[in-house]
C-alpha cells in the first residue's frame, strides 16, 4: 500500500513515531473540539452557571480513526447557577489518550464565574479556572529508525534516551463574556503561568492559548406567534471561533439553525488566506453538525471532513458526539433570569 506512490506504510510507521517521540520535547497544543458551543465549560470558563439552572455534559471525540496515531479525548462537565450570588461553578473532568494509548492525559478543572448587569440589554460575565494535570507517556510502544533494517522491524533496543514516565502541573485560564439576547462576544485566556509539561525535567511550558468567540441569533420564527414555546423556535446563528497558541492559530467560521427540535450545522476550520509554508495552507476541515433537542435533553453529533493534505493518508475523519441535560426548575412568577443567547444544543 503507497501514498503518493512513494511514502509506504512502513515508513509512514517511522515517521508517526518520530513524530510522536519529538512532540514529547516541544510544548504541545490544546485539544480542539468541532462542536465548541456545545461543550462550553471547556470553551470559556466564564460559562460556567450560564444556563441558570444545572447542566450536566458528556462530551467525545474521536480524532483520525484510521491511524495509529489517533486522537481520543473525553470529557464531563457539571455546573450551577447560584442566584442570591449571581455566580456559577462548574467541575469538568477530561481524559485524552494519542497515538493508540501512547500518551495520555487526565486533567480536573474548577470553574467560577460572576454576572454583571450592565444595562436592562446588556450583561457580562467574567470566570476563572483552575486545572490539575496529569500526562503520561508509554515509551514500550514508541519504535524509532534505530530499530529498523531494510527487513523491516528488528525489535532490538533503541539507543533513545528516555525520560519520567508522567509528570503533573497546575494550570491557571480566565475568561469573559459580553452578551445581549442577540448576540455574544468572548475571550479566553487558557495557560497563564505556562506550566513546564516536559518529561525529561527541562523547560517545556505549555504556551498561552487565547481564543476569540462570539455570534449572532437572527430570529426566524413568525412575530405574531405569541404561544410559541423554546422548544418550537426557529432560529439561524452565524458564530466564529478563533484560537492562537505558540506558532498556530485557527479560525472556526460557520452557522447553525434550529427549526423545532432539529439543529443543523456547518463550519470551516482553517485560515486559507494564510500560509506556513510555501504551498501549505492553513486548511484544515469542514464539520457537519446534526442534531435534536427536546425539552432540556440535547443530542449532537458532528463530522470533520479533513481537507489538508493530511486527508491523501485517508485518516477517517473525526467524530464528535455531544449530550448535555438541563435540569428544568418549577416556574416561578417572579421575572425570568437573562440567559446568555448562546447555541441551544449547548
């Protein structure tokens, strides 16, 4: 089997190890997910309570299934909304496992946030996080060049010099969010104090990773219809997502609609304008959205269609599933709390 007729799946083997060993000396990226309204505690911190209510999410992603080298990251997430204080807490537990359980990572955030008023239009919300990491390496499956001949795989001992099998580190990210109930605009600030992530004792520390996110609902639903429930909204939401980390940065720009229980969804994930190398730009995939939602039960699945040059190694894609509950609350005759105008099937 060949790609491109000239990379063989031998040598593809070679080069993910490789890959795979050398990224345990430089400072590492984040975890990206397709559907990042959905699981929202991990996209901003000032989220955090934002459903007014409690909210449970179960989250997964499953990234490059054909390879090796594939991704693997699951998360859970609580959090609640304490009216008397105007604030939000939230716990969020994520485990990631790369390159058929070569490395892997457990991390356990806290989550705090307030609520601003500003005007009777107009609110924000600002959040902290804090997050205990554990990462750990399975160095029995790494293979290196060292260990192979032009017969293939010797299985002898490589000459790689190896470092602590896990290492650990706190974490400390902010965040805030200005909304209206049209639109919302944030930013987050993920890896403050850096944390040294290196498994051979030198410096490694995690870049800062800032995002920049926001949205508009536009409201489709016919004015005159005064009975209409959440549930039988119609809407159309045009939102963007852009991530900056050490030397990489990506752009999330797409829409999604709901239309009574059924959520559909399209984005692009790259910036095609921009170019690393001489003929390679920054593309990276289009994410189909499905979903549906009904009462506080909301289920959602997407899929990346990979459209870099990483797609001639047909790596299957990734998919995203998403189910969140919100607990309801007895209806109360006082005035309803402003809730922020963010995607329903968060």
């Amino acid at each position: 089997m060949y790609l491109g007729n000239k990379l063989t799946v031998k040598k593809l083997g070679i080069l993910i190890s490789c890959f795979l060993y050398f990224q345990l000396e430089i400072s590492a990226q984040d975890i990206q997910f397709s559907q990042f309204y959905a699981n929202v505690l991990y996209l901003n911190p000032a989220f955090a309570g934002s459903a007014h209510q409690t909210r449970v999410i179960g989250h997964q992603r499953l990234q490059w299934p054909r390879l090796d080298a594939k991704y693997i990251t699951s998360s859970f997430s609580i959090d609640h909304f304490f009216t008397k204080t105007k604030s939000g807490l939230g716990l969020m537990v994520l485990r990631d496992v790369q390159g058929s359980n070569i490395i892997s990572s457990t991390e356990i955030s806290m989550q705090y946030s307030y609520e601003l008023i500003l005007t009777s239009k107009l609110a924000f919300r600002a959040g902290a996080q804090g997050t205990y990491a554990s990462r750990y390496v399975n160095y029995s499956y790494l293979k290196f060049p060292d260990q192979y001949t032009v017969d293939g795989f010797t299985g002898q001992s490589t000459q790689e010099p190896f470092g602590h099998n896990t290492v650990s580190y706190f974490d400390v990210s902010v965040g805030g969010i200005l909304y209206s109930d049209k639109f919302w605009a944030g930013v987050s600030v993920y890896h403050m104090n850096t944390p040294n992530q290196s498994f051979y004792g030198d410096a490694s520390n995690l870049p800062v990773k800032t995002t920049f996110m926001g949205g508009y609902r536009f409201d489709l639903s016919p004015k005159n219809d005064r009975s209409r429930v959440q549930d039988d909204e119609v809407t159309l939401t045009p939102t963007f997502n852009y991530k900056a980390q050490g030397k990489s940065d990506q752009l999330d720009l797409g829409l999604y609609g709901i239309y009574h229980h059924l959520m559909l969804g399209m984005w692009y994930r790259g910036i095609p304008v921009k170019h690393y190398n001489k003929g390679l730009q920054n593309n990276e995939s289009i994410v189909c959205l499905i979903g549906w939602k009904i009462r506080g039960l909301r289920l959602g699945y997407s899929y990346d269609f990979t459209v870099s040059k990483l797609s001639l190694g047909r790596t299957g894609g990734s998919h995203e599933i998403n189910i969140t509950y919100i607990f309801s609350k007895p209806p109360k005759k006082k005035k309803p709390i402003k809730k922020i105008p963010c995607p329903d099937f968060k």
